[in-house]
C-alpha cells in the first residue's frame, strides 16, 4: 500500500511572496524525491479556475459576503474531491497556494463572517479533512501591498484598503497561535533567500519525519 501524501499550505496576506516560495518548495521536494503535485485556492481544477475568475474580477455589482464564502467553499469542494485527496491517495505531497485557512482570514477577519458559519461550510465541504501543516508567510501589511501594487493591475480583493488586510493579517495570527502543531509562522519580511532557507528547513525536516 502506498503511504498517503502530506498536504502542505501556504497562507499569507497580498504580496509576500507565496508564490515564489512554493516554486522553491517544491523544487527542494523533489531533490528529496517527493512526487508534488503543485496547485492552488480558489482554482486547481478547469471549473475551479472558473469560479476563481467570477471571484476575482473588479465589478460594480457589489459581491454579497455569502456569495463570495459559497463560492470560494464551491470551489474547494471541486479541487479537494477531483485532484487533492486523489493525489494525496497516490502517495504525491500537494502542495497548495491557500486553501480553508485563508477563508478564515479572509472572509472571517476581513469581511467579518462569523467563525462558526465558516467551520460549518469546512465541516460539510472537507467532513474532517485539514492541511498537515500550514506555513504562514507573515509581513508587515504595508511592505505585501507595496508588493502586489508592482505587479500591476488590482484584483478585487487587492483592491481594499490597508485595514482589511491588517484584519487578515491578525486573524492569521491568531490561528497560527491556537494551533501550532499545525501552522509555522515564517518571517517574510527577510531577504528572499533567507525566507526560502527557512522554508527549505522546515520541509526538509518534514520528509526526514515522514520516512
Ligand atoms: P492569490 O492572490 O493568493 O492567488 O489569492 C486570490 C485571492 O483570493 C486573494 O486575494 C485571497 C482570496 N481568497 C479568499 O478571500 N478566500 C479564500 O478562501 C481563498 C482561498 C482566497
């Protein structure tokens, strides 16, 4: 029988550096031999991806806040079932650019859904399925935006202002420190090499533990 795959997150408010992490991280991964599979929330999958779009784009028709937590849950409900549990199956780590954690942090402490109507959609979209571990990429609100207004054109989260993403940013925080068996808070303000030595650590440790 083939041993089940870690599910490993990445979680971090706009612009500090997720997604040059993760190419790293899965780099260092499969120097140690782990078949990755590398995706990403909302997304992963065609219709995913679709519904990632609807999600993202600017609009004037304003976006009621259980529209948005629907179909960010309808999204991952797709993605887990199709290609992350089958996957993990499979033996592959998957790693994954957000995932139910960033709900909480997003639509938790940016829009101020309540916890509890969170963790319902969790129970019923995952039953008790949660990541093996959470790496929280944490900055300064300000550098991360700077960050992201550099890269161009604003989604329409990118596009709030300083003090829903410093909610973000608490309420990440705030998880990391309820469940730290589970999330590894990594210092994102440093210098790019020094935040992937970091990580490179942290996963290099985990595939000595799981063997
Ligand atoms: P990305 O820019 O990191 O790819 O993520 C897309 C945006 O979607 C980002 O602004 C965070 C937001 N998001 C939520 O609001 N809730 C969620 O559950 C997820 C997965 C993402």
């Amino acid at each position: 029988m083939v041993a089940r795959g870690r599910f490993i997150t990445f979680e971090g408010t706009e612009g500090v550096g997720k997604s040059t992490q993760l190419k790293q991280a899965a780099m260092t991964l499969e120097q140690l031999g782990v078949d990755v599979v590398v995706t990403r929330e909302p997304g992963g999958t065609p219709m995913a991806e679709k519904i990632r779009e609807l999600l993202l784009a600017p609009r004037e028709e304003a976006v009621h806040e259980t529209t948005e937590l629907l179909l960010m849950f309808a999204a991952r409900a797709q993605h887990l079932h199709t290609k992350i549990r089958p996957a993990l199956e499979r033996g592959q780590w998957v790693l994954c650019d957000r995932f139910t954690d960033a709900t909480f942090a997003y639509q938790g402490g940016g829009r101020g859904v309540s916890r509890a109507r969170i963790a319902l959609l969790e129970d019923l979209v995952q039953g008790d399925f949660r990541p093996d571990h959470v790496i929280l990429l944490d900055a300064p609100v300000q550098t991360g935006m700077a960050r992201a207004k550099k890269r161009g054109e604003l989604d329409r989260f990118e596009q709030e202002d300083l003090a829903f993403f410093q909610r973000i940013r608490d309420a990440y925080l705030e998880r990391a420190t309820a469940m730290p068996g589970q999330y590894h808070i990594v210092n994102a303000e440093l210098p790019l090499e020094q935040v992937s030595a970091s990580v490179s650590a942290l996963l290099t440790a985990l595939v000595q533990h799981a063997r």
